[in-house]
C-alpha cells in the first residue's frame, strides 16, 4: 500500500528548495508537479496557490510572526519556520482553509517530523494570530511610507526605497499592487501555422478561457486549463508562451526579407522564433546561449515550430566569435538582469536580488555588449532589452555604450501601438512598467550602428 500524500508536506518540500537551497520558485514548483501528475486538479491547485502565496506575502507574514512570537523568524528552526508561513497564509488569506484544520494540520507535522516538543509552541503562535488578527500593528502609511509598502507588499525595502526614488509613490504603489493580480498567461499564435481566429477555437474546444491581448492583434490571454504542456494546440506547435513585452522586441527590430539575426542570449528562444517567422522563410537567425541545457531548449522548440531558418548555437556571449563580426544586420541582445520586471511569474526573484548581486548584473550586461556590439554590420541595428525596471541596468547602460562604441538610438514609434508611444520612444527607447501599462516590467532600445 501507497502512504497517502499530505498536501501540505509536499509545500514544505518545495519551499525547502527555493528558500534553504535557492532553486528558483517556478522550476522547483513545475518539477514538483510533475512528480505529482496523478494528483487531482484540486490538490495540485492548492499546492500552488499555497506555494506561491506563501512566498508573495513572505516579508508580510515574517512581520506577523515576529509580532506573536517570542522566538523571532531568524531564529527560528527553518521548517517550523515554513510551517507556521505556510499556516499563517492558509489563515489568513485563504477562506476555503478553516482556521482549525491550519492549526491542527500545523501540529500533526511537527510532531511526525520528529518535533515534538515544539507542538505546543506551533499550537500557541498559531492560535495567538487566530485570536488577534484584527490586532495586528502594521507601520504607519505617511510617517514611515518605505516600512510599510515594503512590509503591506512583501517588497524588500531596498527595492522599494529605489523605486519611490526614480517613479515615485503613485506609481511605485501601483506597481507593486500589480505583482498581486492575477494575469493569465499570454501567448503568440505562430501565424505561419494558423490562424488566430482558428486558434482560438482550437483552444475553446479544450476548455480554456482566451481572450485577445493588449497592444497586439496575434497575441492573446488563456486562463481554466491544468498545463501548459498538456494543451494539444501547444503540442501542435500553433503557440509560443511569451509575455507582449517580450513579443514587442520583435516588432522594435522589424527584419527585413534576407536579414542576418543573431540572438546572444536566446533561450528558450521566443523572440528568435518570433523573429524567424516574421521573415516569412528567408534570411537566417542564430539563437545562441551559454549552456547545452539552454540550447536544448531553444533547439526542442525550434523544432515544435517547424521554422527553417533558425538554428540553435551554444557560444558565451562574452566571448568574441570572430566569424560573426559585422555580420549581423540586427543583433538582439536581450541579457541577463535582476528580472524586477517579472515578479509575478518569478516570485521569489525579490529575495534572490540584492544590490550586490545588481551591480555585478551591470557590469556582466556592459561586459556583453562591449563584445557583441561587434556582430553588427555598418548600418545594422542593435535591440538592447532586460525585464527588469531599475535604471542602471536600463538607460544608463544604453548611455553607457554610446559613449563608448558608434550607436545611437532610433524612434522606435513607428512600430509601437499609439498607446505606448511617448517621448522616450520617440528618442529610441521604451520602459514598461508593470500595471502601469498592460504587460510585464520591460525595458526595450533600439540603436544604430553608425559609420
């Protein structure tokens, strides 16, 4: 016989992995589930929804802790830690949870994984919180408004205090409501293979909710279906999962019949896809990433396509190729960054980031374009994009190369929806900000290669 499978144990593994040993949340997440395929919709449901909220409201919880605990959250063991986070989220934001079966599930854990003498500690903070919710002291919005965004929107404060410095309280409000929202999930239909009205049939046929994207007319938004990987259409090849951001870079570049495209750093290859078949057959794209496991992406979906002229490259894009020197009519250097744009889809990407670890990010992103900017041709076209909204990682890199190598920037307005045109775009380049505009955190430039 078949030990029956606790839910909330499977949680407090996969939280182990992302917060002890540092997997990201959506890879420990995606393998966890598909270890546990068999489960029903319902559970798998309840696995994510208390994974990903637990780890959303993380800084908020830990705030809660340390108010109705006498041992504070660092000193904590770390799974009685995960437990009492994972039961503070299923008490406090989960009205399908009894308080009780929070506590008592609590409980029974501590005691089968061998702490039993820390029952009765799990038991009091837990009932304490239950008592006293509506007692809660939360900082004071106008005296301390860094505290308590940082702590009300599980923000690191840090990030915060940047924010409010370069957009200011409004905006930085809103976008960090915006992580909290739920926004299904985006995809590009591959019009080589049909059409989007077909499409979107195909996929009501299945059950899945679709509605039409934001700013693009072949892009959409599908929300009611188990995953990704199991939708037929997906299997076909007949969409790519790519957020409008991302799908904006290939409008931004707009290849030309017979163009040379190298993509640095590729995977898993969505907009070196998008920009193969928007040259309908001709020219050629390079994707190319650092590892062999990146490559096998950009390779298996290269393949799910059915496009023929792009190829899949392993080459370190801080390592000058010379064979592709002033070959490139566009060169799409969309590098690594702190992701600050994307932390609804990569939650745990806010504890990961720290200021340290975004000024080596900077000095990794100048490192690339100091070598790749050579790869485009006399005339050619670079297309400089992060998902990440923190300016030194943005515009001032784009300054930066200017300086330095024969780039500038070009309007960029022409192949942008009016909506998102703006004095920036005009000059050359774009900064999305989430729920500011109806997209992920985003930043795109385009400049030339000038003589």
């Amino acid at each position: 016989m078949t030990k029956p499978i606790n839910s909330r144990d499977i949680i407090l593994g996969i939280l182990k992995e992302i917060i002890q040993e540092e997997e990201y949340s959506h890879i420990a997440l995606r393998n966890t589930l598909d270890k546990y395929q068999y489960l029903e919709k319902q559970e798998r449901a309840f696995i994510t929804r208390v994974t990903e909220g637990t780890l959303e409201e993380m800084i908020k919880i830990d705030y809660i802790l340390n108010q109705f605990s006498k041992v504070k959250v660092k000193k904590m063991k770390p799974f009685i830690c995960n437990l009492l986070r994972i039961s503070v989220y299923q008490i406090l934001y989960m009205d399908s949870v009894p308080d009780s079966a929070a506590c008592n599930e609590a409980v029974k854990i501590a005691a089968k994984r061998g702490f039993v003498n820390l029952k009765g500690f799990v038991n009091g903070v837990l009932r304490n919180i239950i008592r006293n919710r509506e007692n809660i002291i939360f900082p004071d919005e106008k005296a301390e408004p860094d505290d308590y965004l940082s702590i009300m929107y599980s923000m690191p404060k840090w990030i915060v205090e940047k924010w409010l410095k370069t957009y200011g309280l409004e905006k930085t409000k809103i976008m960090l409501q915006s992580f909290f929202h739920e926004k299904g999930t985006v995809i590009r239909c591959n019009t080589k293979r049909i059409s989007i009205e077909e499409l979107e049939k195909e996929l009501e046929k299945e059950g899945i909710v679709v509605k039409p994207a934001h700013y693009l007319n072949y892009a959409l938004v599908i929300s009611e279906f188990d995953t990704i990987g199991s939708i037929k259409a997906f299997q076909k090849g007949f969409f790519y999962v790519q957020d409008i951001s991302s799908m904006l870079v290939a409008e931004v570049a707009d290849p030309q019949k017979n163009n040379v495209i190298i993509d640095v750093c590729a995977a898993p290859g969505g907009k070196s896809l998008h920009l193969a078949e928007k040259l309908d057959g001709s020219g050629k794209v390079e994707a190319r990433d650092l590892t062999p496991y990146k490559v096998g992406l950009i390779q298996e979906n290269i393949e799910k396509s059915q496009l023929s002229n792009i190829i899949a490259l392993q080459q370190d894009a801080c390592t000058l190729d010379l064979d592709s020197v002033e070959q490139a009519d566009i060169l799409i250097a969309d590098l690594p960054c702190s992701g600050l744009g994307v932390m609804n889809q990569k939650t745990d990407i806010k504890y990961k980031m720290t200021p340290e670890k975004e000024k080596q990010l900077v000095n990794l992103q100048r490192k690339i374009l100091e070598t790749v900017y050579q790869y485009v041709k006399k005339g050619g076209t670079l297309v400089y994009s992060t998902c990440t909204i923190d300016e030194e990682e943005n515009i001032q890199n784009v300054k930066w190369l200017m300086e330095r190598y024969p780039f500038q920037l070009e309007s960029i307005d022409a192949y942008l929806p009016e909506e998102l045109r703006s004095d920036t775009t005009k000059e050359g380049y774009l900064q999305l900000l989430p729920g500011i505009h109806q997209a992920d955190g985003f930043f795109i430039a385009k400049l030339k290669r000038i003589d």
